[in-house]
C-alpha cells in the first residue's frame, strides 16, 4: 500500500513497524529535496497576507458587491470577479490531497480554518508539481494565488505559486484510531490540535476567558500583580504541597498552593484592590476535576465582606459568559446551566436539612455530630470536630445536587482557619462556596484581619498536623506580623480558572481544558 493510502485509510490503523517505514520514506524524500537544492528548512519565513479565514471572508464580500452590480447577469458577474481578483499568499498545514494527473485539490488548514486550494502543473511548472506530487500530508506549505468560487460552490484558493515551508516527517495519527484514544490526546495535544478543530476552539476560548477576566478586575479598579511561586511556607489553603531544594541558599523551598498570604501582606501594603491569575501546585490525586498543577484566580479587596465579594463573583461569572460565549445560558453535559438569573444563597446547615433531614443547629458537640455519622454511615476521622461532621454530611447529601449556580454561606470554623467568625455565631465563619454543576467553582471569606484570632487559628492548624492532618497550615510569622500591622476589613475570593473553562466549553474533565496535564510518564 502507498504512503499517501495508508495515511489516509479511514479504517487502519497503523502499527509501530508502518510508522518506522514511513518515516524512512519520508527521511528519503528529503534527502531528495536536499540534494536538489531545496531543503525546507533551510526556509526562515514567508510572507503571509491572509489567513484561510480571512481569504474567504474578503471573496465572500467582493462577491457580494459585484453581484448587485451584475444583476441577473451569470456572465456579467463572471467577468467582473476575473476583473476583480483577490490574491493572496496563505500558509499552513496540508491536511489531505486528491491528485488528478496534472492537477490536483489539496485541503490547506491554518489557525483559523481550513481552505481548498487547487494547483495545475501548466501553471506552477513541471519541477514545482513533481515536488508537490511527493509531497506528504502534514506538510507546511505556503501558497499563492487567487481566490475563486468551484462549481461545486466552494470558495477555495488557485495557486500559482507553491512552497513546501516544512516537511512532515512522521504522518499524522489517523483521527479514527489513534486521536480516540484520549491518553494519546491528552499526551500529543499538538496533533490532538491540528486532527480536532474543536479541541483548538476550547483553548481559544480558555485564552479569552482569562482575558474577559482581567478586563473586568480591571475595569473595577483592581491591579494585577505577581507573587513568589517558591516560598518557605506554602498556606492558603488545605493541600500538600510539593517540596523541593534551592541549592543557592541551601534552604528547602516548597511550591505554592494558595496566592492568599502574600496578596493579604499587599492589602496591609496599602494596594486596596489585586489579583493575580497564576499557577499553584498541589501534590494530590489525580481525577476528572483535579490535577495537580492549575491555574488560581485571587482577588482581595479592601472595606468589603463576604456578601460584597458574591455580588462580584455572580457578575464577574455572568459578565465572562456573556462576553465569551455570547450567552448566559451554557450548555453543560445534558442540562443549560443559567447564569443569567440570581444565584441561590443557602447556609450549610440549611442546605445538610434540605437534602439529609438532619439539622446541625441541634446538634451541640462533637460527639452527637459523630453519632448522627456513624447513624448514617460517614467516615471520619478520631481528629475531627462537630463542623468537620457537618462538613462531611455536605459532602455527601448536597454537593450532587447543586447544578444551578449556588452560594453555600457560613462554614463551620474548623475547616476555614483564615476566615472570620461571624459576630453573631462565632462556631462559624463569614465565607461561601459557590456551586455549578455539583462541583466547588470559587471559595471566598470574608478575610480575618485579628492577629490574636489568627495566631490561635494557626495553633489549632499545627495540633492538627500532629494528629496526622497532612493539608493543615502551618504557622505563617510573617504574615502574623503583617496582620499586626494592620489589615482593614477585607474580602477574598478564589477560584481555578480551569473549571470555569470547564463550564463555559462543556468540557467533561479538566484535562480536556488544560494543554499539557499531569501524565504518568510511560516506560
């Protein structure tokens, strides 16, 4: 079987052994181009006037206006578009060839799209054609010519210029078999993104979501800044974190897993309004919805609570939609996720009563907390308080059923050591979680500024660790001192931009929406 068949056989797969023979007859091929004078990549650049899409885009225009000009006129129209010609120099990548003696169609993909292009021999010369007839799909190739209208109606581009810009060494996998296979996909995404248009579309609009993001923050007078990735004491949040040595200082160094105490240390600062968009590393598992190297969005501002921080969140979410995808009503899965209408606002503890029966405001100790578990089956640990049990039968009975967007409000203290205490009900704290899809999309505070408060948060992190807590904060001095300095009343919020990308490309696990994912490196 010939390279150009078996490359394209919809129904073979190729085995390692044909990968190997193919490579050779392409590596031959270039030896040939080579002694001829015609290494590709000897090639630095090439001027390129317009994409596929925009090639296409300026025909259909012109098209349009001559044909009010025209009328009726089929030959008047003909001769006003030979009159008119659009040229344009393209380039990109071949993508598959259909060879009719002394011509041939080809289909060319850039960035943008992909357009037919049609090549005769009389006219890029025999040497030219005889070249391309060796050529390869996957090739880069630049081409000039004008752009015109096939009986068939497709808009496509008659070349009278050809280059081979690049050669393709190792076909591309076949997309019915080899690109199926999402392990292959996710550790390929270069060929996952040139055989799966739509697999380019999501990360596009990943790039415009953060974009949205930042033109929001920005408008509502927030600064972007940039903190340490490797700090000496990695809190924030609950994780592990990923260790490792600066050998210039000879100090072990961790890799951050929140962006909150040096952006809390900026509002002491005296910056009232920042964020940062960055990476954080957390050595957990690996799953549908968690890798271990993401991308956090943080902002804090000053002279705000936790409520003022839902109003942001729920405008910010509804703005990046509407802007991004043209919408507010997203399709996810089989359900339309509505981000258009007020999110719902419920406590925990309403929320464990609505879906388990069980109240938590009648439940006053650890002991009755950890009896109503073992009456329902939730495992917990001897460390584990009465908010850790209300925590677990969240986990349980509600997370699943908050698909629409949902606030859940006032967490118990014992999971949220940098919160404050609600004034009223110091057993609990000033922060929400909101909810899509049953899935965690952004946690927010309002952001405890009492030093004495916070020192005794810490203890309580550092006696959990002991009791084998391997997620709990440790003590953070520096930061004590800053809170001592004084932090004005503030809120917070946090959230992973890849699950927000999850949500607004319908996107089913997160390394779908991440370019290079964690991966298990193969033998």
């Amino acid at each position: 079987m010939s390279e150009e068949n078996r490359t394209n056989a919809p129904e073979e797969e190729l085995t390692q052994e044909d990968i190997n023979s193919l490579k050779k007859i392409r590596m031959d091929k270039l030896e040939e181009l080579k002694a001829k004078g015609k290494n590709p990549f000897e090639i630095t650049k090439y001027d390129v006037t317009a994409s596929c899409a925009e090639a296409k885009a300026q025909y259909e225009k012109l098209e349009a206006e001559l044909k009010s000009q025209a009328g009726e006129d089929e030959e008047k129209l003909k001769e006003l578009l030979e009159a008119n010609r659009i040229t344009v120099s393209v380039a990109g990548r071949v993508m598959s060839r259909r060879l009719m003696g002394k011509a041939s169609f080809f289909d060319l993909r850039d960035k943008s799209d992909k357009v037919q292009v049609y090549l005769r021999m009389n006219e890029i010369g025999k040497e030219e054609f005889d070249d391309y007839k060796k050529g390869d799909i996957g090739d880069i190739v630049g081409i000039e010519g004008f752009v015109f209208r096939t009986k068939m109606g497709e808009i496509s581009i008659h070349a009278q210029k050809f280059v081979l810009l690049s050669k393709s060494l190792l076909p591309l996998p076949e997309k019915w078999h080899g690109l199926k296979d999402q392990d292959t996909r996710y550790r390929q995404r270069y060929t996952d993104l040139i055989c799966n248009p739509e697999v380019k579309d999501t990360f596009i609009k990943r790039s415009q979501i953060i974009s949205s993001i930042r033109r929001y923050l920005d408008r509502q007078g927030f600064m972007e800044v940039e903190t340490p990735m490797l700090v000496s004491n990695a809190g924030g949040a609950a994780a592990r974190p990923f260790e490792t040595h600066y050998n210039a200082l000879d100090e072990d160094v961790k890799l951050r897993i929140s962006l909150e105490l040096y952006l809390k240390r900026l509002i002491v600062g005296g910056l009232e309004r920042v964020y940062e968009i960055g990476r954080v590393f957390r050595n957990e598992g690996v799953d549908a919805r968690h890798n271990p190297e993401f991308t956090l969005m943080e902002l804090y501002q000053a002279y705000t609570d936790y409520y003022g921080m839902m109003d942001l969140t729920e405008n910010m979410f509804r703005h990046v939609a509407q802007e991004v995808c043209g919408t507010t009503c997203v399709p996810y899965g089989d359900v339309m996720i509505d981000l258009g209408k007020p999110f719902e606002r419920m406590t925990m503890i309403d929320a464990v009563k609505k879906y388990s029966g069980v109240d938590f405001s009648q439940v006053a100790t650890t002991e009755e907390a950890k009896a109503l578990a073992d009456e329902h089956h939730i495992e917990y640990e001897a460390r584990h308080k009465r908010g850790d049990i209300l925590n677990l039968f969240f986990e349980e009975y509600v997370e699943e059923h908050l698909i629409q967007p949902t606030f859940i409000m006032d967490h118990p203290i014992e999971i949220s050591p940098l919160t404050k205490k609600k004034p009223e009900n110091p057993d609990y704290v000033e922060r929400f979680e909101l909810f899509i899809t049953g899935r965690e999309m952004c946690n927010a505070y309002s952001e405890l500024n009492d030093p004495i408060d916070q020192r005794e948060r810490f203890a309580a992190q550092e006696e959990a660790l002991k009791q084998g807590d391997e997620e709990a904060n440790h003590t953070d001095e520096d930061f004590l001192r800053a809170l001592e300095i004084g932090m004005p009343p503030t809120g917070g919020i946090g959230y992973g931009i890849d699950r927000l990308v999850m949500l607004l490309t319908n996107s089913p696990a997160i390394r779908d929406v991440l370019l290079f994912p964690t991966m298990k490196t193969l033998e």
